[in-house]
C-alpha cells in the first residue's frame, strides 16, 4: 500500500513540476529561441543522466540491438514532441494548446496500452477518467481566453492534437523497454538520441539570444528545466508510470493544467475563476477514484541493470 501511494504521489509531483514550467519557459521565452532552449534543457540534461546511471547501475551502456528502437523512441518522443509542443502554443491559443494536449492524452493511452502492455480498462477507470476530464475543461477553460476554432488556429489544433497521439506512444513504447532495462537507462538514452537529433534544428537560431544581456533568473530557468524538469522528472515519472501502468499514470497528467494555472496566479498575477476551482475539484476527485481501485495483477519484473547483448 504504501509504496502505491508513494507511485501516485511522484505522478502527481511531477505532474506539477511541469505544470509549473508553463510559466518559468513562458518567462525564458522572452530572451532564448524555442528550439534553443528545448535543445539546452535535454542537452545539458544528457551528462546529468550518465553520471547518475553509472554511479547508480555501475554502466551505462545498452545492447546495440536495441539502440534503433531508442533512437526512434528519441526522435519521435523527445525532437518531434517538443517541437509540436512548442509550435502548436505558437499557432493557437494557450487554451487550445492545452485542451487538445492535454485531455485526449490519457484516451489515446488507454487504446493504445493493449498493443504495447497487458492493461485492461475497468469501469471505474472510465468514470474516473470521465471526471477528470471534465474538471481539465473547467480549469482550462475556465480561463480568460476560452476555446476557439477560428480558421487561424486550425494548423495549431491539429499540431496540439497530434501532441496527445505521439505523446502515449513515446510513453508505452518506452515501458516496453523497461521490461528488461531500468527506467534510467531508457531515460538516459532516449534523451541522449532525442537531443543529438534535435541539434541540427537549432543551426542558424544561436545568434538570435543575446547571451550577455541574460541574467541569474534566465540561468535559475535553464537549471530548472534540466535538472527538475528533465532529470529528476523523467526518471521519477517512468519508474512509477511503469508500476502503476501506462493507462491510470497518464490521467495524472491531468493535474498538470492546474498546476500552470496556479503558477500563472503566482508569476503573472493571472486570476483564478470559481469554474476554474470546481474543475479543480472534479479533477481531484477523478483521480482519488482511480488510485483506490485495487488492480489485479501480478507486480511486474522489477528490470535489470544490464540484459544481455553487447553493450555501446
């Protein structure tokens, strides 16, 4: 029981250690290049990972049989996500960036958690599921600018919703792996992939910051998004998504709108509505429904540190 709640809770933490990065970038935002400071946050990130897996697994090499799948997860979870990210705010509305990115998310993973794991949907994970939707859509658009399909947003729609089909496919594709291997490994080199194909994409956007007019809280930003937000925040995140399960952790993203809008009340002084609170609440309440089912299963293979094969 304990260590149940202890998953639920990192799922929640990093939930709104994300969520709060919705307004620390939005500040960083102002002086770097997007891509730039998407491909400093997991770059820097990249010698934090080996460091740690080596100092905690004694290796950190994977069997080269292995390293086409990681790459593709890398390039398709890491590059291609973060740039739709990034683009989809561009195109549309924050409001729409965050509905189409955020509530179909869990859907999408529970219809595809079958190809990829053996999870099945229960009742109360749909009723669940269905509260907590509803409160995401209190809380987003509960908001100031509200949901739009102006013909102007229609390529940033498609773009967020895009985010919430690739997004579970990079999270499953990835808990296939950690099966054999632990999820800091197939952090670490997921990573490592995703942001050596990222790198290219920034060419020619260096010179658009001006580095020497930056000053600690542009730095405090970059910290944050490496060390919180990327380093400790995917380990945590797939270790208890893999114990928990793909289809009831990706609900907890659910929390992540709420966070950003409790750290736009804090950082930009933006109001928050009573819809925004009863969503809130509707939200909360989703996810205690889903955390207190019992699961039947047996506990997955704790993975090891190394699986056979030759090593890079």
């Amino acid at each position: 029981m304990n260590n149940k709640w202890m998953n639920y809770g990192g799922l929640i933490l990093i939930a709104v250690v994300w969520g709060a990065n919705f307004g620390i970038s939005r500040l960083a935002m102002e002086s770097f290049n997007p891509v730039v400071f998407s491909f400093l946050r997991f770059g820097l990130a990249i010698p934090f990972f080996f460091v740690i897996l080596k100092l905690t697994e004694g290796s950190v090499g994977i069997p080269w049989r292995i390293v086409p799948r990681l790459a593709l997860i890398g390039l398709i979870g890491i590059t291609l996500l973060e740039i739709t990210v990034m683009y989809s705010i561009k195109y549309t509305t924050l409001a729409n960036a965050s509905l189409l990115n955020v509530a179909p998310w869990p859907i999408f993973a529970a219809l595809f958690a079958p190809l990829f794991m053996k999870e099945s949907i229960t009742l109360r994970l749909i009723v669940g599921g269905a509260i907590s939707i509803v409160g995401v859509c209190f809380v987003i658009l509960g908001g100031g600018e509200g949901f739009s399909l102006s013909s102007e947003n229609m390529l940033g729609n498609a773009m967020a919703f895009g985010v919430s089909i690739i997004g579970p496919l990079f999270n499953l594709s990835s808990m296939s792996l950690m099966k054999k291997y632990s999820a800091l490994r197939v952090s670490t080199w997921t990573i490592a992939f995703g942001a050596l194909f990222m790198l290219p994409l920034t060419f020619g956007s260096w010179g658009q910051t001006n580095w020497s007019a930056l000053q600690a809280g542009h730095y405090l930003s970059i910290g944050y998004n490496v060390l919180i937000c990327t380093v400790m925040a995917f380990v945590v995140w797939n270790a208890c998504m893999f114990k928990v399960g793909a289809t009831r952790s990706n609900f907890f993203r659910y929390a992540v709108p709420a966070a950003a809008v409790i750290a736009g009340y804090f950082m930009f002084g933006e109001k928050i509505t009573l819809l925004q609170m009863c969503g809130a609440g509707c939200m909360a309440a989703g996810l205690i429904w889903i955390s207190i089912e019992r699961k039947r299963r047996e506990e997955p293979v704790a993975p090891a540190a190394n699986a056979g094969g030759h090593f890079v």
